[in-house]
C-alpha cells in the first residue's frame, strides 16, 4: 500500500490524516517538523507528501525544492491562510494540489487516491479478462 508522509505542527491535523489514512489502509507517516521528514526521507521516501505550506523552520517553497532532489513524491499543501497567492505560488513550483484548512478527510483521501491513479501505471488487463468484456461485433 503507499505510504503518506504528514508534516504538520498541528497535532489534531496530524491525527485526523493518520486516522483517515490508515483507515484506507495507507502506511502513514507523521512528522512535527519539515528538518525531520526531510532526514527520514533519506530511507524511505514516501508516494505522497501531504504539508502544512508555511511551517517555521522551513516554507513550503524550500521543502518542495529539497524533497525534489532526493524523491518524486507528489506533494499535496495545506493551509489554514485564505491568501489565494499561496495557492497560486504552491501550483507554480510544482506541488500537485492545495488544500484548505479545516478539510474534509473524505476529500483529502479521495485527492489523494486520485494523484496516485494518475502516477502509477495501469495494471495490465489479462486477455481473458478483455476478451470476456468486449462484446461480439456481429460479421467479425
């Protein structure tokens, strides 16, 4: 199943991801600071890294351009600012979608679930499979 990077200072958002998450049955991952992540990254890169777009010790600009040198994870921001620049800037360097806070879980899975179907490659369809599925034209 993928993994799910969370990093948030924000313990109750932290929380909600987890448990949304590994409900779906994701491995999940959750991080208080961007300094922390990034170093567990090092090991184990996730598929998704979904984060808070200002944090303290780094923005989101600066761990998106860290992140990109090491992992092609998809990056999802959140934020609780309703500053459509931020939205703007985070679309404009590469991050795969921007969520306002306070989110929906149901939303933030179904985004995800969704950033993941256009990342991987489709499973390749048994013959049998296909050949049960088609219908017969008649004349052929």
């Amino acid at each position: 199943m993928p993994t799910i990077a969370a990093i948030d200072r924000d313990s109750a958002a932290l929380a909600l991801i987890k448990d949304a998450f590994e409900a779906e049955g994701f491995d999940v991952l959750l991080y208080r600071t961007r300094e922390r992540a990034l170093n567990a990254f090092e090991t184990k890169s996730p598929d998704i890294v979904i984060t808070e777009v200002r944090l303290p010790e780094m923005d989101g600009i600066e761990l998106l351009r860290r992140l990109r040198q090491r992992s092609s994870a998809s990056v999802i921001f959140l934020s609780s600012r309703i500053d459509e620049a931020d939205e703007l800037i985070a679309l404009q360097i590469g991050a795969d979608d921007f969520i306002r806070k306070p989110f929906a879980s149901p939303l933030l899975v179904e985004r995800v679930k969704a950033i993941l179907r256009r990342s991987r490659p489709p499973e390749p369809v048994k013959e049998q499979e296909t050949s049960q599925n088609v219908p017969e034209v008649p004349g052929r």
